[in-house]
C-alpha cells in the first residue's frame, strides 16, 4: 500500500508552524501549536486530530509542502479518531464504490472528466467546449472526498484501477493525451494526492480553469463584458493546488468581471458548510454558511461563482434568499459568450 511521502523532521525544524496558527478552526498559540505538530509528526494521538475538520487549508499553508492535511488524515484512520460517524463514513465508502461496468469507447479530444457528477453535462456546450467528449460515472470517480472521513485507505486503494481504466478505456494508454479535470477535487488528485503518495497518474490532467481561459482567449472578440461584482466561493479541493488560483482572476479579467474583495477567499476561504453537515457538525455548518452569506452581501455582490458542484448545491438556496444569483464558473463564461 502506497505510503506518504512525509518527513517528520521538516516539522520539528518548523519556527512558524503555519499548518496549526493559520487554521480558522483550531484556537492555539505557537508554543501549543509546536508540541501538537510534533507529535502529530511522531504519528501520536493530538487534540488536531479531533478538532480538524478537513477542511484542506494546512496543506496550502505548509511552507515545506510535507504534506501536514494527507498526515491528519492518515493518522485519524490509523488512531480511529474519525471526524465523521462511523456508520454514515461507511456507508459512503459502499455508494460511492465504482461499479465495475466501464467500457472502451471512441472519443474526441479535449476530453472532458466530469467524475461522479453527470448532472452537470448541460454546462458543456457551445463554442467553449466545440468538439469535446464527456466522460462520467462512478468507475472514474476519483474518491478524494474520503479525506472528509478519515479514509485515506479507499483512496489509495481505487485511485490505481481509476486511473488505469482512464488511460485503456478513453486514451488507449497515451501518457501524452490530456483530461480535463471538471472538479478541483479531481485535479487535486491526480496532481497533489497521488504524487504524495507515489501513484503514477498515466495521463496529463488540465485544470478546468486552465482549459477555460485559454478558450476565452480563442473566442476573445466574442466576448461581451458582464459588469457584474462577484464573490467566489473557493472550494476545500483548491487548497490542494493554489498553483491553480491565479486563473480564477484571469477569467474573470477576460469576461469583464470583477472579484469582489472578500474576507473569507483565497487563503482565507471558509468551507461552504457541506462538509460539516456530513459530519454531524451542524453549529458550525451553520456558522460557517451564515459568514460566507453575510461575507457576500456585505462586498456587495450580485452573484456568487461556484465551480465545486458540492459548494453550489450547499449554499445556492442560501445566497437566492439574499438576492445573490448562484451560478457555476462555466455558466458564467457562457454568459459572457452571449450562450
């Protein structure tokens, strides 16, 4: 089984232990923070462990990239210190299991990867995605949501037949032949998780960002200014590769949108509240979505972007009540197409 590449004595020399002061969760000074990285880094039992709430956000703020998320997890599997109940952690791991009834098929490149999420095949249209195959389905779903349950263990044990049935069913084995990655959380995967944990990825995964801005480059004079003031919600999955941030403001750039300033974004996002939920964790989910809601109103936008489906469906009732329109990145690029 595929081990974490982590290395404890990155921890030990660590002077601001970013992973733990930084959490918006975890209430801690640097002294405390320092004996708890330790031993989470000797893989003891901490109190982290049980406080986390997997929201992702260590893993962008380690300065080493030693991996601090992917050890939490690791360790609350091993400790059996699981943030979510155990009966609805394992009922997941059964629905969610792939199905085993995925097939060769001819198809056209790009080729879009839309995971377990086939609901949202009507966003790929149009002169963005002209010429492009879908593909879905839970053989090819990518399973990184077990993070949120303590089990790094179905993932490394799926991710390598997921993989594998990628690459001989769609891309008859070419290393060279590109997916587009739909979700964060998909992309993060194949471009975080899996070389820390040393899964080869047998394909070259495209960010969805990346593959829209360099459409709407294409399509420039197409293009009609939005004018709108946006609040983006960014999604737990981002913080696995904040490499990726950047084309959230250059899209919008194109599209003549104009990120409003939030307090809870970029390094400072706030999980939508779905996550919590799962975990039976309600005040907090709650607190959580009353802040982002409020965070909205108050920089005074008129739609809030989603790209993660999950984030969408938590808070889209939500942000309708205040008069914010939900809509997905992709939507949002098709408005501005005049589609």
């Amino acid at each position: 089984m595929e081990i974490l590449n982590f290395k404890p004595e990155l921890c030990a020399a660590c002077a601001t232990v970013d992973c733990l002061m930084k959490c918006q969760y975890i209430d801690i000074d640097l002294e405390h923070a320092r004996e708890e990285s330790l031993r989470i880094s000797r893989g003891e039992d901490s109190e982290v462990l049980r406080k986390c709430v997997t929201c992702y956000a260590c893993e962008e703020y380690c300065p080493f990239g030693n991996h601090p998320f992917y050890r939490i997890v690791d360790l609350q599997e091993q400790l059996d210190l699981l943030p979510a109940p155990r009966p609805l952690a394992e009922s997941q791991v059964r629905m969610m299991a792939p199905r085993g009834t995925i097939s060769k098929k001819p198809v056209s490149f790009p080729l879009v990867d839309l995971c377990a999420f086939p609901m949202l095949k009507g966003g790929i249209r149009g002169s963005l995605f002209s010429g492009v195959s879908v593909i879905d389905g839970m053989d090819i779903f990518c399973n990184l949501m077990f993070l949120h349950f303590a089990r790094s263990s179905v993932i490394r044990e799926r991710l390598p037949q997921i993989t594998k049935s990628i690459s001989s069913c769609y891309l008859e084995e070419d290393a060279t032949r590109e997916v587009i990655c739909y979700h964060d959380e998909c992309y993060g995967t194949y471009t975080s998780w899996a070389p820390a944990y040393g899964v080869d990825v047998p394909f070259r995964p495209v960010h969805l960002f990346q593959y829209l801005h360099e459409r709407l480059l294409h399509l420039k004079d197409k293009i009609k200014p939005l004018n709108l003031t946006v609040a983006y919600q960014r999604p737990c999955s981002a913080r696995l590769i904040p490499e990726m941030e950047h084309y959230v403001d250059d899209i919008f750039s194109l599209i003549g949108v104009k990120r409003a300033e939030r307090r809870y974004d970029r390094g400072s996002a706030l999980c939508c509240g779905g996550v919590m939920e799962a975990q039976q964790r309600f005040e907090l989910a709650a607190e959580n979505q009353e802040k982002n809601i409020a965070d909205m109103k108050q920089c005074g936008a008129t739609h809030a972007v989603f790209n993660c489906p999950f984030c969408f469906y938590t808070l889209m009732g939500k942000t309708m009540k205040e008069g914010i329109t939900p809509v997905l990145m992709v939507d949002l690029c098709h408005m501005a197409l005049g589609e």
